[in-house]
C-alpha cells in the first residue's frame, strides 16, 4: 500500500485563487519585478555582489509553491536576457547570464523550486522545518555559483569558495532565518483570520 503525501496549498492560494493563465502571469510579474527590486538592493563587490536577492528567492519559492515559483525565475532570468536591468547592481542582458556571478541565477531556479516544495509539504509553517528547508534551498544557489566560479576563472574549487561563499555565508545565514519568520508570520496571521 502507497503511502499518501499530505500536500499544503502555498500561501498565495490563501489570497486569491489563482485559476486562470492571466492570474497566473500577473502573479509572476509581480514577483518577478520584486525580485528585480531585491536584487537591485546591493552592495557592489566583485566577482560577487551582496543583495536581497537570494532572500527574494526563497520567499518567492515559499509564497507561490514550486511550479509558479520555477516560472517566476525563469521569467526572471528571460527578462533580464532581454536587457532590463533586473540582476544585481542594475545588470541585464546575455552579458551577465554569463559573468562571472551567474552561476548564482542558475542556482536561483533550483533554491526556489526546493524552497516551493517545501513550502507544499508545510514545513515553512513550522519553525525548525522550515529553516532546514529554508537554509538547504539557499545553499543549493552556492553549489551553482561556486562551481560556475571555479570554471569561469579556471581556480581550483576551493579557491571558488573562498570567494564565491566564505564571505557571505554570515549575511546569508540571516537570510534563511528571516525568510522562515517571514514565513511563520504570514501563516499564523492568516490563522487568526
């Protein structure tokens, strides 16, 4: 006998039923211009600039659920293809889907589509599960950003992680932690409802 999977519905199907294509798309546009928002939030550092970005990331995962998360960033990611300046310290275009930070855009895809699945199997309403779901779906983002690093400057992949991960890994911390309060919040303000 098959064991049944409990799924929860992600937060934005609290607000407003989401039936139709066109909500669908106004959804992501939204987010995908708060991410745009975030990303813009940064301190300019090479090869890798500190933003909100990746916070964005994850609570675009946890809100909209995996599959309209996974749309939003690659919508993300198209957009900024076409030259808007969506990335971090106002880039766009083919240039920095292929400098030296964009293993970190790949890895965005994959951090939001774990935190979506997460946040359909409920952890993010809880506060232990949700900052191991919240922590696991960011440190993917680095697996993507530090071996892109090491083959974009041909370094060894310790040497990538010492500059692309060693001096975030404080901030980040802070960014997982305060996606699962963000999280926590919305859900036990929503109960009280």
């Amino acid at each position: 006998m098959k064991a049944q999977l409990t799924y929860y519905s992600p937060f934005i199907n609290t607000l407003v039923p989401l039936s139709s294509w066109q909500q669908k798309l106004l959804t992501t546009s939204v987010a995908t211009l708060l991410l745009a928002i975030a990303a813009n939030i940064s301190i300019p550092t090479y090869p890798v600039p500190f933003s909100l970005q990746s916070l964005a990331v994850l609570l675009v995962g946890a809100f909209l659920g995996r599959k309209l998360a996974t749309i939003t960033l690659l919508q993300y990611l198209f957009v900024g293809a076409l030259g808007l300046p969506v990335f971090a310290n106002g880039s766009g275009g083919i240039a920095a889907l292929i400098s030296p930070s964009a293993g970190y855009l790949y890895g965005f895809v994959v951090s939001a589509y774990i935190a979506g699945y997460a946040a359909e199997k409920g952890y993010d309403r809880r506060w232990l599960t949700g900052l191991i779901a919240f922590a696991v779906a960011h440190q993917v983002l680095f697996v993507f950003g530090v071996v892109y690093l090491a083959g974009y400057f041909q370094i060894s992949l310790m040497d990538a992680i010492k500059m692309g991960y060693l001096p975030f890994v404080g901030v980040d911390a802070i960014k997982f932690v305060l996606a699962t309060i963000v999280m926590l919040t919305l859900w036990r303000y929503r109960a009280k409802k």
